[in-house]
C-alpha cells in the first residue's frame, strides 16, 4: 500500500491506495479519524498509517456528507470555481497575446495576484475557504481577484502592483509612482456590495498592495482594508462573525458560477 498526501479546499488528508491504484482509506489530519471504504483492510492501513498516528484517532466508514459536501459533489464541473487558480483571468488575456506595454502591465499584475493567492491558500488550515478569479458580471474580464469565507466573515479582496514604488489609497483613488490613478478602492468597495447582494451576506472589501516600497493610506479611508504583501495572515486572525456550518454553506454557494449572474 501507499500513502499519499492531499491538501486544499479546507482539507489535510492521507489517501491510502492498493498497488492497482484504488483508494481503500484516508486519514483525516485535522479530524483525526480514519476513513475504510471497506473492513477487510483494516490491519494493514493502521499499519501503513503507524508513523503518521501521532495522536489519538477513530477508526471507521466515511462521515455521511453533509448538505455543504452534497452541493459540491452536484455541481457540474464547468461552474465550479474551486479548482480557479489566482490570476486566472490574466492567464486568458497571456493566451492570446497583448501588445507591448499593455503586456507589461499585465504581467505585474498577474505576479501581484499570484502572489498574494498563494499566501490567502494558507489559510484554508485556518477554517477559512479560499475562491480565486471569480467571475462578476460588468466588471470587466477580471472579476474578483480573491474571496475569502471563515471565521471572521466574507471578504472580497482587490489585488494591487506596487512595482517597488510609493503606493497611495485614498477614498477612491489608487497611485502607484507617477502613473494614473486607479480606481481600486471604489472598485473593491463596489464589489463587495454585489458580492454581498449575491451571497445574501455581509461583505468586507480588501484592497492588497503587493511589492510597493511604501504605503500611505488617507486616514479618511476606514470602511476598506489595505494590507500589503505578507497581511494574509492579519486576516486570517480574523474571528467571531462565521461558524463552520455558515462558512461551508457560504462557500458552497460562493463556488457555483451561477450564483453570480445575480450580484
């Protein structure tokens, strides 16, 4: 038998597989219960699983899903959010091909997103839910950069490149250098007002602004979050608006394309 490691969506599991390939059992790290799919292999699971036992666990047949995991397992692939990596939308725009400047901007862009996903997908082993490039009706090609569901809410978050320039946010505007001024915050504030609509939920709004040499925010601004590169954790610290059930309810709705056809 072997032992495979999976981790994402909220999960930290150890699959447990015959020689052929099939899968006979998990080991569920944050649980601490192992799953059979069948009895006959029991000894020799406990005994491929011994090193990684380091606590007390439960033996048995897998947990009946709940309506959360019901939803996903009904979803048809095509409007499953889930597997979107950050960035997903600029990947498209790569693929055909953009001129010169544009092209530059782009792939700042697309860095910053990168970025700044990768350290919000730590947090899943925090209890909170992770949804990258999610589609919103008007908003251009982009959408959502990133959505985050757990313990301290629902969050939309606007990711920024800093270029290694002085970043300011104002009330609406954002300026990087000497470049035009953007109009992250009033954007992120915008989304996170369809967001809640779709989502019947309250929504905070995050702008991230990654790789800058500085940040000055106006202390005007208080109903939208600026973090900059390394914030992800300050966020997940977040706590007391969501339970578990809530935030895989939320998520669950969250992740079905169709549900944002209405924000």
């Amino acid at each position: 038998m072997t032992v495979t490691p999976a981790r994402g969506n909220g999960l930290d599991r150890l699959y447990v597989s015959l020689p052929d390939g099939r899968s006979v059992a998990w080991y569920d790290r944050d649980t601490g219960r192992v799953s059979l799919l069948g009895r006959e292999h029991e000894e020799a699971v406990l005994a491929v699983l011994g090193p990684y036992l380091t606590r007390s666990y439960t033996v048995g047949p897998p947990p009946v899903p709940g309506r959360a995991e019901l939803l996903r397992l009904a979803l048809p692939p095509d409007d499953d959010l889930a597997p979107n990596r950050p960035g997903e939308s600029l990947l498209g725009e790569f693929a055909y091909g953009t001129p010169g400047r544009r092209a530059r901007g782009l792939r700042h862009d697309l860095l910053a997103q990168q970025r700044f996903g990768a350290e919000l997908d730590t947090l899943e082993g925090l209890g909170w839910r992770v949804l990258h490039a999610v589609p919103l009706p008007g908003a251009g090609p982009a959408g959502i950069d990133h959505l985050l569901i757990g313990p301290g809410g629902v969050l939309v978050v606007r990711t920024a490149a800093g270029r290694r320039q002085r970043a300011s946010v104002g009330d609406l505007l954002l300026t990087v250098g000497r470049a035009e001024p953007s109009p992250g915050p009033r954007w992120v504030r915008r989304a996170a007002a369809r967001a809640g609509h779709a989502l019947t939920a309250a929504v905070r709004p995050v702008l991230a602004v990654i790789d800058a040499s500085r940040v000055d925010v106006a202390p005007s601004l208080r109903d939208v979050e600026v973090v900059r590169e390394g914030g992800a954790a300050g966020l997940g610290r977040l706590a007391g608006v969501l339970k578990p059930a809530d935030v895989e309810a939320l998520y669950g709705l969250a992740r079905d394309r169709r549900t944002w056809l209405r924000a």
